[in-house]
C-alpha cells in the first residue's frame, strides 16, 4: 500500500462532509438557512458555523497551529451554543468564508504532519488528552458526517430535498406517491407493533379509565385519528398484519428490498 494513501482516504471522507454541509445551504433563503426546526434549535448554518469551530480546534490548537481571526463564538468565554447560529449581522457568506479559512487551515495541518503526530487536546479529561493526527482525523470525520446527516433531515423538512451527495441521492429513484404510500406503512406498523399503546376505554360517562391496546387501527373510534391508507394499495382487512405493502403496486410488484438494491452508500 501506498504510505500517503491511508491519510488520503481520511481526508476525502473529511471533505466530503464539508461538501455536504455547504450543499446543504444552496438554493434556501437566508431565513431557512437560520431558522430551528427542532426543539433543540437545529439550523442549517449553525451547523456550518459549528463544524468551522471543530475544525478550528482540532486541527489548530491541538497540534499547537494558531489560526488568525478567530471569532468570539469559538473562544473560551462564548455563550452556551453560541457556535451553533449565526447572528443577524452574520451574513451566510461570511459563515461560508470562515469555513474555508478554516479547512484551508486544517488541511495544512494535515498535509504538514504525519498521521502519527502527537498533540493535546485541552477541553478533553486529563487521561485522554494526548492524541494523533490520525486519532483526531477519526473524530472530526465522526463528528462532520453526523451533523452532515442532521442537515440532511433540517433540509427536508424545510422544503423536501433529500441526498447523501451533490450527484449522489443515495434514496430510491420513486415518485411522491411512493414515498407517501412507504411513510404511511411505516406508520401503521408503529402503531401495530407488539409494544402496548395507551387509549380510552369505551362505554364510560365519567371516570375514564385507560387500557393496553396492541394496534390502536383495531379501535374503530380511533380510525378517523389515523392517517388515510393510500388508496388503490390495498384493502381493509381485519387485522393490521394482514395487510399487503402498498410498496409492491406502487413500484409494480417490486419488494421494497429490491427497489433498494441500487441505491448504496458510496464507499
């Protein structure tokens, strides 16, 4: 094997999480580029701005390579979460620009040093802090491609694109009905699966007591609280097992695995 393949192959799973965040951003407002989607206030910039600040530590101080300008949201007197959004007065170019300051900074670390380069990390306990180059290669990308996923959903529920990859969807090549007909099997099944879920009895005034039922699609009264079951799929049946995937006529009698079978992680 080639010695400088191993550091290499590190550095393109690296970039290609970088690739992801940024893509992640085109084609939004500056508002959906900012706005929460989650009780935590997950956003898609934040994650850009936090992914500049992991770069910018592990790839600087820990191997004693000083960045100039480094903002206040990266310091060690910032505010909780303060990495994690971008102000109003921080435009989404200059968040952009940051980060690639900043991955031009980390990837002359990379390329300076060997992968079993000795540094410290200082926010890590005591008995960890002495790590490699390689070590913290493995962490970053850990780190980036998890948040790359994060951006992945934020973006979907903003306006419904989805993708592992510019180019490279890595989802099955089906049209909305599909995927509607697929979310609303998934929702039968969660409801009709072994673990019990609390409703009202019936045939009670007052005092209401509550009980286990297996599949809440049993209790006719709460057939109304469920979504519809795309029509054309399949029947009523009596029981929520016996019902036919919806998946096998929508994608014309193809098992949901097979319609899979071409759509793989890019190694």
């Amino acid at each position: 094997m080639n010695p400088a393949q191993p550091k290499a192959d590190l550095q393109r799973y690296l970039r290609s999480a970088r690739d992801t965040l940024l893509w992640k951003l085109e084609g939004l407002s500056e508002y959906d580029v900012r706005r929460p989607l989650t009780p935590t206030g997950t956003n898609l910039l934040g994650l850009v701005k936090h992914a500049a600040g992991v770069e910018l530590g592990y790839f600087g101080e820990t191997f004693d390579r000083p960045f100039t300008g480094t903002p206040h949201a990266f310091s060690d007197d910032a505010e909780a979460n303060e990495d994690m959004w971008a102000r109003a007065d921080e435009s989404r170019e200059d968040v952009i620009d940051l980060y690639r300051r900043i991955a031009r900074h980390a990837d002359a670390t990379i390329a300076d040093l060997p992968l079993d380069a000795v540094g410290r990390v200082r926010w890590w306990p005591e008995e960890r802090a002495r790590v490699t180059l390689h070590q913290i290669l493995v962490h970053v990308i850990t780190d980036l491609q998890r948040h790359a996923g994060h951006a992945d959903v934020v973006r979907e529920l903003i306006d419904g694109s989805v993708g592992l990859q510019a180019g490279n969807g890595n989802m099955p090549p089906e049209d909305a009905a599909w995927w509607e007909a697929y979310r609303q099997m998934c929702i039968r099944d969660s409801r009709c699966s072994g673990a019990p879920m609390w409703t009202w009895s019936r045939g009670r005034r007052a005092g209401a007591v509550r009980k286990p039922e297996i599949c809440l699609t049993h209790e006719p009264e709460l057939t109304r609280r469920a979504p519809a079951w795309p029509s054309g799929t399949t029947g009523a049946p009596e029981t929520c097992a016996s019902r036919a995937s919806p998946l096998r006529k929508l994608s014309g009698g193809a098992s949901a695995a097979s319609v899979r079978q071409g759509s793989r992680p890019s190694p």
